[in-house]
C-alpha cells in the first residue's frame, strides 16, 4: 500500500503537457523525416503527374478538334464536288437534249427539201412528157387528119396548097380553143 | 487522485483502470538519453515507415505513368491521389488559392499525414496507443505551424505584419490596449497552445475512454460474479462503438489540425486582420 502511494506520487509528477527529451527529439525525427519526403519526393512527382495529365487532356481535345474541323472540311468539300458533278450532268444532258432537236429538225428539213425536190423534178417530168405527148399528138393529129379527109373526098388533097392551109387554121383554131379550156380549167 | 484510487483498487479486484501512465510505457532502450526508445516512440518510428513505404510506392506509380506516358491511373495510384487531393484542393488550394497553396502544401500535407497516420494507431490491434497521445508530437507540429504562419506574415508584409496581427483597424482608440492585448495572446500565444493541446487532450480521452471499455469488459467476463458478466456485453459494445468513433475522430484531427494552420498562414497573408 505504501508502495503504492509513493509509486503514484512520482508518477503523478508525469504532467501530460510537457514533453520528455526523448519525445521532442523523436517527434522532431518523425516531423523532419516525414516533411522531407513529402516535400522532395511525393509532392513534386505528383504535381508532375497533374500536370502532364491536365496537358495530355487538353492535347488530345485539341488533337479531336482537329481531326473534327478536318473531316467538316473534307465533307464540305466532297459536297460541293457532287453539287458541281450533277450541275455538270444536268448541263450536259440539257445540251444533248436540244442538239437532239436540233439535228431532228435539220433531217425533217432535209427530208422536207428532198421531198420538195423529188416532187419538183417528178413534176418537171411530167410535163416534159406531156409537152413531147402533145406535139407528137399534134404532128400525128394532122397527118391522121388529112389522111381521113383524102379518103372521105377523093384522095387528091395530098399535095394540095389548099389543103395544107386549111389543117394548118384547123389546127390553130383547135390549139387556141384548147388554150382557152385550158385558161377555164385554172 | 485518480492514480492513488485506481492504484489501490487493481490490487485486489484485478480490474486495471487507465491512468495517466499508460502514456509514459517503460523505456526500452537508450535509457537517460535524449533518444530513449519506448513503446510509443517506436509506434511513431512504425507509422514513419509505412507512410513512407505507401507513399513510395505512390510516388514509384506516378514517375512511372509519367515515363510511360500513361496518364490512367490504377485503383492503387488513383487511392493515393485522392489522399494527396483531398490536402491540396479541399485544404490548400480552399483557403489559400492556387499559388499560395502549392507554396505551403509540403508543410500542409505532411502535417495531415503525419497527425493522421499517428491518430489511428490508436485503434489498430496491437498498437492500441495514439502516436500523437504524447505532446512532443504535436508540440513539434504545432511549432512548425506557428513559425510557418509567422514566416509566411513576414515575407508578405515585412515587420508590419505584427501590427497588422495585433492592431485591427476600425477600432476605436480607446479599446486599442485591450483589443491589442487580445490579439497578441489569441495570435501568438494561444494559438499553437491549443493547436498542440487539442489534438493530445482528443488522442489522451479517447484511449483512456478505450481502456476503460475494453478493460471493464475483461473484468466483467473474467472476474465478476454471475450476472454482473453480462454488463461485459455492454462494455464490450461501449467499446466498439467508441472505436468506431476514434477513427472518426483520428480523420478529424488531422483535418482539423491542417485545416486551422491553413487558415493561421491564411489570416497572415491577408492585407486586413
């Protein structure tokens, strides 16, 4: 018992606010250790890291941007090749299209020219034989004539002036009466 | 009184009431020197080893993403950034802005590391014993906060910084002495007092509180008669929750410890107090 108190007097002399010796230099030990390698070692490493980490971010949504404004660019590009390609095929087929009509109308001319010709030439042709008809006509109508007459007054009007005269103002009367049937036709 | 009491009592009940020697174990080596070595000086030598083998490791992940060019980190690294962060942006960059907090974030960080890597040895099995439970630690770190907000006031305002601590403008001149005497014992006094004492008081209380509970539980399953075992149950419980409770309160005084040596080289830095 006695032991006991005396043991609790010196402890009691322990005040829990004032350090040991030993305690401040071991705190201190554990304070400077720690300190410096929080200072030199981890801190810098891992504002290093932050840092490259932030700048490899930004890069890389800048290189993203990049790469973005370039395929806008490139698809922009691509439309505005097709735009021109059909406005191209549109002129194109819009040429083709009236030298299509055009040359049809030149062959319908021509056609129509070829027409007109073959008929001109068909009615040249019609009348150069009818002109040959009539004059071989007239040139028979006479000797056919005189010929009918002979016989129906005695076959001596052959060598006859007179009788010669007489067909030639036959046939002239004939000619000018035909002239003017011909002039009523029209 | 507490000791004599509680002295008397052991020798015959067997019950072991914690008292104020829990914090002074015996001395294992290098006895009468400077660097004795006892049971709590090596826990603190133990959490100085960890701290620095997790943060080496750490440290060894981020030179590597920075050789390899890996900027994803692993769950491993990503734990420690978090750590790191949670001093540098909710503490530092917080109260001090950007450049003023990578300025004092080594001091800030090691602070809140160092308090809180020596705060939970106190509820982990086989430490049982806060490294900070004695003042020489947190004497040490509250030195090096007052002689950080002091330094910090200097560079920044020259000696006028001693005025500007201590005599507030706007008041009036017949309040100047008290208000001057006020200051000068909140600013240089009273602050690195309390900073050392709250963190020692919180770590003493809390493993006196623990041995109380665990060491009555023992007794109460070992020693007492028939039913007084089953307040052991309650004890035992007691002493759960109020671990529980330790490592809340071995996060906070660390946060608590940066928070306010912040907020002192803060206050220094500003133009008006």
């Amino acid at each position: 018992m006695i032991t006991n108190i005396v043991l609790a007097a010196a402890e009691a002399t322990k005040n829990p606010l004032l350090p040991e010796n030993y305690d401040l230099f071991w705190s201190s030990v554990v304070f400077v250790i720690l300190l410096t390698f929080f200072w030199f070692k981890v801190l810098p490493g891992f504002k290093k890291t932050l840092d490259e980490r932030t700048e490899a971010i930004e890069g890389r949504l800048a290189a993203a941007e990049r790469a973005q404004a370039q395929v806008a660019e490139k698809t922009a590009e691509i439309e505005k090749a097709q735009e021109n390609s059909r406005a191209e095929a549109a002129s194109i087929r819009e040429a083709a299209r009236a030298e299509g009509v055009a040359i049809l109308a030149e062959l319908k001319e021509q056609a129509n020219q070829e027409a007109a010709r073959i008929t001109a030439t068909a009615k040249a042709q019609i009348e150069a034989e009818r002109q040959a008809a009539l004059v071989s006509l007239r040139a028979e109508v006479g000797t056919l004539a005189i010929d009918l007459a002979s016989q129906v007054v005695g076959a001596s009007l052959k060598n006859d002036k007179v009788a010669s005269g007489v067909v030639d103002s036959f046939l002239a009367e004939l000619e000018s009466s035909e002239k003017a049937s011909k002039g009523k036709g029209k | 009184m507490l000791v004599t009491a509680s002295s008397s009592g052991e020798s015959d009940s067997g019950f072991h009431a914690p008292s104020i020697d829990e914090f002074y174990p015996e001395i294992i080596a290098f006895d009468g020197t400077p660097f004795a070595l006892n049971r709590i000086m090596l826990i603190r030598l133990i959490v100085v080893a960890a701290l620095i083998i997790l943060f080496w490791l750490v440290s060894n992940k981020f030179k590597k993403a920075s050789v390899t060019q890996n900027f994803v980190p692993g769950r491993f690294q990503l734990m420690g950034e978090i750590a790191l962060n949670f001093v540098r942006s909710n503490i530092a960059h917080e109260q001090l802005g950007k450049k003023d907090g990578d300025r004092f974030l080594p001091l800030l960080t090691t602070i809140f590391f160092t308090v809180f890597g020596m705060n939970i040895t106190g509820i982990i099995p086989g430490f049982n014993i806060a490294g900070t439970s004695v003042i020489g630690l947190p004497i040490v770190l509250a030195l090096a906060a007052y002689v950080t907000f002091i330094y910090a006031g200097v560079k920044h305002h020259g000696i006028k910084f001693f005025k500007i601590a201590t005599v507030p403008s706007g008041v009036p001149a017949a309040f100047l002495p008290l208000v001057f005497v006020i200051e000068l014992l909140s600013t240089f006094i009273l602050r690195p007092v309390t900073l050392a004492l709250r963190l020692t008081m919180n770590m003493i209380a809390g493993h006196l509180l623990l041995v109380l509970c665990f060491s009555a539980t023992w007794f109460f399953f070992f020693s007492a008669d028939g039913w007084f075992k089953l307040f052991g149950a309650g004890t035992f419980l007691f002493g759960f929750v109020f671990t529980l409770f330790e490592l809340l309160v071995a996060f906070l005084q660390a946060y608590v410890f940066t928070l306010l040596t912040t907020v002192y080289i803060q206050l220094s830095l500003a133009d008006d107090h």
